[in-house]
C-alpha cells in the first residue's frame, strides 16, 4: 500500500510524450517484406522441386553474339522495367549485302528446337559476325499456354537484354513427354522451370519475378502472333529468307543455296561494276601505252623550258628588289 500511495495521494502514469510504441514499425516493416517477396512468392509457389533435367549455360554472350550489356544486369541502371528495347530480337548489321533470315519460332515446338540447332545456331556462330546474315526471331503462341508463357518469359527477358540468352536455355527444354504431360495437364513451363531458366541466364531474379507474375508482355506475344498469320504464317518454325517466306522446317543445303546469290536491290540502286584485272600483254594495251610514252616524251622539253624562265624571272625579280 506504501508503494501505491505517495503522501496520501495515488500516484500518476506519466504523461504520454507522443512517441509511438513499437507497434506501427514493426507492421510497416511487415507491409514491406510482403510487398518485395510477393513477386517471388507468385513465381515460385509451391516450393522448389528437384531439377529433373540439365541446362547448359548459354554460349551467348561468350563466344557468339549478343545484346546482352552486363553480365549481371540490374534494374534501373542497365535496364528499364517494362521497356521491351529496339532490336533486341535481332542479331546483325544490316549493309549492302547483307541477307536477312526472320524467324518465327514456338518454343512449345519440337520441330522449332531442330531448326534452332541446325539452322539458327550455325548461322549466329558463322555468318552473323561476319555481317553476311542478320538474324531476327519472333516468339509466337500457337500451339497451347505453355507456348505463350514461355515467349512471354523470353520477352520478360528482352527487357533486360538477354533475349537471346533465355532463347538459347528455352530450346534446351525437354519436350519428348509433351504429350503424357498435356493428357495429365501438367506444364512444363511452369514457373520452377522459369526460375531456373532466369537463373541459368543471370538475370535480375527479382525484376524477372515482377516482369513474369504482371504478364505485361502477354498482348505483345499476341501480337506477334496475329502478325504472323497476317504474313500467311500458321505453321512453326516459318521464315522470311531475303523477304521470301517459307513455311516448316528448311534444309541447310536449301539455305545456303539461298544465301548464296545476293539479295535484290531496292529500287534505284546503282549497281557497282567490279574492277577487273588490266592485261598489259594485250596488243591494244601494248599500242596505247606506247602512244602515252611518246607524248610524255615530246612534252618533256617543253616543261623543262618553262620551268627555266619561270626561274630566271624570279631571280630578276629579287636582283631588282
């Protein structure tokens, strides 16, 4: 009781001095851990599975070529979010003579993987660095939803530059059990997957995740894929070898046939004769070299002549001065 009373009166709380407790920051700080783990959360539910197959780390970047501007890009300073960049589907140069193959591609497609091995990959390696091919490829959504959210991941790549990259890994994805997996509805581009396809390629994890779980480029693959059958395309792959469309799967003997011969010209192109090598031996070429030494030879004297009195004019010049 002594404790309760002091002097005969109750004893006061102290007067609340406006800080608050530790209340409010503890749920702010909640607020955001959830709002930066959402993305992730969304993109990895259901936990990590075991990998069930192997992935071979992109060879773009090292020794082919690619758009990629850092090894590990980071948002905001390599990139933009949301920005899909100018030519970040296309490899080459265009000049003079330069042959361009547009491709059309599904990488829910078998026959797409076969022709990313035999026809695209060589041509990267061989004739894109030596700007006689420019490649451009174009992920289209015909075959299923896996179709559209695996092109929809490879643009989620394009933003940060790493389009070819993720194509490259996406092409290395087992399709032999599409069938059995479509009958169970299973996905095999699931988001595990994804993750691990992201992963391989460097990307921002956490920008990717964003980019991914939002499906901001969805209508861009769709329109994509409307462009194509626009085109008379409705079958993949399809290509547009020089401007000339070929539908299904293309030898690489046929292609080269192609490439071969160069390109039309545009309208108003002037054509420029090669140099041909000058025969000296020839009779004409013998009498008209004949004919400039003579002439050389009678103009000498006159030359020597003038440039006499040019200088005996000079030096009368400089005695009267």
């Amino acid at each position: 009781r002594g404790s309760a009373y002091r002097q005969g009166g109750i004893r006061r709380l102290p007067k609340d001095d406006g800080v608050p407790g530790i209340l409010p920051y503890l749920l702010l700080g909640g607020a955001c851990i959830c709002a930066l783990a959402m993305p992730v959360y969304l993109l990895l539910q259901g936990g990590m599975p075991e990998p069930t197959q192997t992935f071979f780390p992109p060879t773009h970047g090292s020794d082919l070529v690619s758009k990629s501007v850092a090894d590990y890009p980071i948002e905001g300073e390599h990139f933009n979010a949301g920005e899909l960049v100018k030519e970040g589907r296309a490899l080459g140069e265009i000049h003079e003579y330069t042959h361009t193959v547009v491709e059309f591609t599904d990488f829910f497609c078998p026959h797409c993987q076969e022709a990313h091995t035999n026809i695209i990959e060589p041509l990267i390696r061989h004739y894109v660095p030596k700007g006689m091919v420019r490649v451009e490829s174009h992920p289209v959504a015909f075959l299923a939803d896996e179709s559209l959210s695996a092109a929809h991941a490879a643009l989620c790549a394009q933003e940060q530059h790493k389009y070819w990259e993720v194509r490259e890994l996406l092409f290395q994805t087992d399709l032999s059990d599409r069938a059995a997996a479509e009958a169970e509805d299973i996905d095999i581009f699931d988001a595990h997957l994804l993750k691990r396809i992201a992963k391989l390629a460097s990307l921002d994890m956490y920008s990717f995740a964003k980019c991914f779980s939002s499906g901001r480029h969805r209508d861009e693959v769709k329109r994509i894929s409307q462009l194509a059958r626009d085109l008379g395309i409705h079958a993949t792959p399809s290509f547009l070898v020089n401007h000339k469309r070929y539908e299904g799967p293309i030898e690489w003997d046929e292609l080269m046939d192609m490439i071969k011969v160069r390109p039309s010209k545009p309208p108003g192109h002037k054509r420029r004769l090669p140099k041909m090598p000058i025969d000296h031996t020839h009779p004409k070429m013998v009498e008209r070299m004949d004919r400039i030494r003579e002439a050389r030879t009678k103009a000498a004297p006159r030359q020597q002549a003038a440039t006499q009195e040019a200088i005996e004019a000079e030096l009368e010049q400089m005695v009267a001065a």
